[in-house]
C-alpha cells in the first residue's frame, strides 16, 4: 500500500500512523530514496529496505522495471534540492507537478488507512508516479511553510547526496556529520600544506 503524507489526524489510533507520514518524514523519504536511487543499478530490495524504514506496509516488491521508473523520478526530484532559494524550488515544483502529478485527491486506500491527500492519479500507480506525485507534494508544503528550499545536495566534493534542511538548529551544508568532518580535516591539511615551512 502506496501512502503519502500530510495527516493531521485527531485521534490517538491514528497518531503514529500520522508521526510516520508527517509532512518532514516523507521530505526525509524522498531524500533517501533520491540518494538509493542514485546508485549505477539501484538493487530492488535494497530500494525496498528504503521504503520499509520510511514507513511503507510491508511486504513491497519492487521489479527492476519499477525502480527504472523510481530512478527517473528520484533524478527530476534531484533538482528541487539543487535549488538556490524557494523561488527557484517552487518553479521547478511547479514544473513536476503540472507535469507529472494528478489532480489532488484524498482517500484512505478503501479504509485501511487514515484519509490522507493524494496526487498520483490512482491508489494503484506505478511506482515512479507514486514517488514523483507524493515527494512533490511534501517538499510542496516544505516550500510553503517555511519559504525556503526544502533540502540541497551535500557541499562535499566526495558526496552528492541530497538532504532536507528543514528542522531544529542551525542550516546545514552536509549531508551527514561524517561528511562535515571529513571536508574540516582536508580543509585543515590543505592550510598546512600551503604554510611556508618555518
């Protein structure tokens, strides 16, 4: 089962359900399937493993067809955290959506889960639809609420992955602390290297 995110729901049945698929999570999704799907042949169950740690009902089986398609729409949500600043975010937002997205909609996937809003065209899409749709409309409100890009790609020259920004302390460059650590000690060598001995 295909869920996206955006649940406000009031009910205590339905809070972890909504703490898995809140908007921020599925940003972080998005992210860490952009960066699985980034792989020269991305491995279906590891592609898997990705959807089952970000809160996808189990079991999911993916084809190779399925993350051929998954891995064209990871590389167009590339460029949502390739953006600049959110006026540059919201176009390429606006692209994907107007292109690749269906009207908005809300089901609850026949009663097996919270109403929830939906832009893939049916509750059944493939796949790539399923991620390109859902991905857009969680970096969509991203944009919104706090009127900046939703993520970027890592500034280390090892690393090209992508990240959301968007939460506690202060704005991030990379993607992970062992990234950041890595680019201060090479940083570091090189300023040695270039003093004058003495």
């Amino acid at each position: 089962m295909r869920y996206s995110a955006l649940v406000s729901p009031s009910n205590d049945d339905v809070g972890d359900w909504s703490t898995r698929h809140s908007v921020l999570a599925m940003a972080r999704r998005t992210a860490a399937l952009v960066n699985a799907l980034a792989a020269d042949r991305p491995d279906p169950d590891q592609v898997a493993e990705v959807l089952l740690a970000h809160g996808e009902e189990g079991p999911v089986d993916l084809t190779p067809q399925d993350v051929a398609q998954m891995r064209e729409a990871a590389g167009r949500l590339r460029e949502v955290f390739a953006a600049e600043d959110a006026g540059e975010a919201a176009a390429v937002l606006n692209r994907l959506l107007g292109e690749h997205t269906g009207p908005l909609r809300l089901t609850s996937h026949g009663g097996a889960a919270p109403w929830h809003p939906h832009l893939d065209r049916d509750d059944d899409a493939p796949w790539g639809e399923w991620l390109l749709a859902s991905s857009c409309l969680a970096l969509t409100v991203l944009v919104w609420d706090r009127q900046l890009p939703p993520g970027r790609i890592c500034a280390s020259a090892a690393c090209r992955n992508v990240f959301v920004t968007q939460g506690p302390g202060p704005e991030r460059r990379y993607c992970s602390r062992r990234c950041a650590t890595r680019e201060r000690v090479a940083a570091h060598r090189r300023a040695r290297d270039t003093q004058p001995p003495g």
